[in-house]
C-alpha cells in the first residue's frame, strides 16, 4: 500500500488543469471555545494542524510557570539536552532546555496529561489504529534567547517503518506557556505536509508560524512536518508538548525510568493507563496483548507491597 492509497492528495499537484490548484493555507485554521471537535478532528485531518484559543485558563498557565521557572531555577545544570550526538543536541537546541519526567517535577502536569479534551482528541484520531493510546512525551521547552530554527521533522520519523495513512499513529499538542510569536520562534507547520511524498520538503512560504498567546494549543498529527522557529528576542518562549501515540508503538520518553513506580502508584489512574500501565489489547480486533507484567495486567504492579522482584 502506498501513500497515495491512502491519503488525502497533495493540494498543490493534484489538481488537473481543468480545475484550479487549491490555495495552501496561509494561516494555520484557529478554533475558539465553545470547540466545535467534529470540525477540529476533521480539520487536524485534512490540513494537518489547528490551533485552539484558550485550552487553558491564565490560572493553570500561571501555575505551570511558577512550577517549571522554579525547577529550572533549581536545577541550572539540568534539563539542557544531553542527547546521544552532536546532530541530535543541535536538533533538540543548543539554547533550549528541555524538562520530561514532568509527572514527578511539576504538579500541576497529571491533570494536564488526563486532560479530557486532550486526551478524547487524541483517542478520536488513533484509536482507528490502535486499541489504546500511551502518553509518548509530555516536554516542557524553554526556547530561550538567540535559539536558532530547528529543522522541519515530522515527529513519526522516530517509526521510520510504520506507514503514513489516512488516520495519523501519534499527536501532538503544544500549549503556549509564553506568547509565540514570529519573533521568538513560534513553531512553523507545513499544513497538509502529511500527505506529501517522503522526500518533499517544505519550501519557505509553505511553512506557516503559530501564533498563540499563553493558554492557546496548536494540535497537529505527528506526520505533519513542523519546527520550533528562530527566537531573535531576548525573552525565552515556553511551551509544555503533550503527545499521545499508539498503544502499540515505543514511546518517544520512557516515563517506565522518568516516573519511578512509588509516584506512578499515587497518580490518577488513566495517566496510569497512559504511562503504560495498562495492557494495548486487541484480541478483540485480531490483534494480541502488549505490556504484560509476569503474563498479565501491568496494573498489579501499581498495588503498593507488589514491588517488582526477579524471581
Ligand atoms: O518547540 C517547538 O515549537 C517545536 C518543537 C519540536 O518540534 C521538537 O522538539 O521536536
């Protein structure tokens, strides 16, 4: 099966000469309260992005700050990106830093990762590919002063083999914590890019910034190519990424390390479930069961006195 079988045609090709090419969008489609989720879901579908006003209250967004200022404050060496190469420091940000492991740092960001409008998105759009979803990161970026624009990706590259098709295998959502502006960096999207061949590349104009003020979510399927944009401020931008991926895949954070058990027992249960303690089961569809514990439910782990031991 290839690409084109199975997903919506690339609007600036796939017009005849009979009729007209369709406009690329100039703006990613933005959605206020009440949300309208039929029209998002649909619109996330076909064009790749949207942002919502609002998702959260300025209370929520105060918090989140006054949380994540006062862990990096409190961690300075901490939290800038020791990754595995020079390639890969260069594309996390020289002059970002970084925070996972959010569920055992930041209190306020369990609620945010069951959040259920989040969360009811995230299910709506993978569920067609999967029996359950996981968490697949929950990062707070700090895009500080002087960082340059990271190179457009689309986030499923890290599942070179899965196929792109016309439901995505992961989500993303990335909620403005700061202002994102076209001067610090606001994140750059390359609406309908899901549908492009492989080797396509954005051109300039095809990459189109998400302005957001703080509260504000831009959703995208995580085969939409995107980047964090060039800050030229002197104010860094911020922004909590909480992405869903299917069951079945290997998640992009592995909270199994970045959320020891004994906080993993004391969090509601469907981030539980979204950590991975629950089973991906898909007997139901001809599928099998992934994430078992000693042959069966990983939640036995979660009762207290069931510490896992080699037996
Ligand atoms: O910070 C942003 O705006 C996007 C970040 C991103 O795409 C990434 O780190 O993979």
């Amino acid at each position: 099966m290839t690409h084109a079988d199975t997903l919506s045609p690339d609007p600036a090709s796939a017009h005849s000469s009979a009729s007209p090419p369709l406009p690329l969008a100039q703006h990613v489609p933005v959605f206020e309260r009440p949300y309208d989720w039929s029209a998002i879901d649909a619109a996330i579908l076909q064009q790749g992005a949207v942002v919502l006003r609002a998702l959260l209250s300025p209370g929520h967004v105060q918090q989140v700050n006054q949380e994540s200022d006062s862990w990096l404050r409190d961690h300075q060496e901490s939290e800038h990106p020791s990754a595995t190469s020079d390639e890969h420091s260069d594309f996390l940000g020289r002059r970002t830093r970084r925070i996972h492991g959010l569920c055992r740092k930041l209190a306020s960001v369990p609620a945010l990762i069951e959040h259920p409008e989040l969360v009811g998105w995230a299910e709506r759009l993978l569920l067609p590919r999967a029996a359950s979803i996981l968490l697949n990161s929950a990062e707070l970026i700090q895009l500080g002063p002087e960082e340059k624009a990271q190179p457009p990706h689309r986030d499923t590259e890290a599942w070179h083999r899965v196929e792109r098709s016309t439901h995505p295998v992961m989500v993303n959502a990335i909620i403005a914590l700061t202002p994102f502006t076209r001067e610090n960096g606001a994140t750059h999207v390359a609406l309908n890019s899901y549908a492009w061949p492989e080797e396509r590349e954005p051109l300039a104009h095809e990459l189109v910034q998400a302005e957001m003020q703080p509260g504000d979510a831009l959703l995208f399927r995580g085969d939409t190519i995107h980047c964090g944009g060039e800050n030229r401020t002197a104010l860094a931008r911020c922004g909590l990424s909480i992405s869903y991926c299917a069951g079945w895949l290997r998640p992009y954070e592995n909270s199994y390390l970045n959320v020891p058990l004994e906080i993993a027992r004391t969090l509601p249960a469907k981030v539980q479930d979204l950590l991975g303690y629950a089973l991906e089961d898909a007997l139901a569809v001809g599928g099998r069961r992934l994430g078992l514990y000693e042959n069966g439910d990983p939640r036995a782990v979660l009762q207290v006195g069931k510490t896992p031991k080699p037996k």
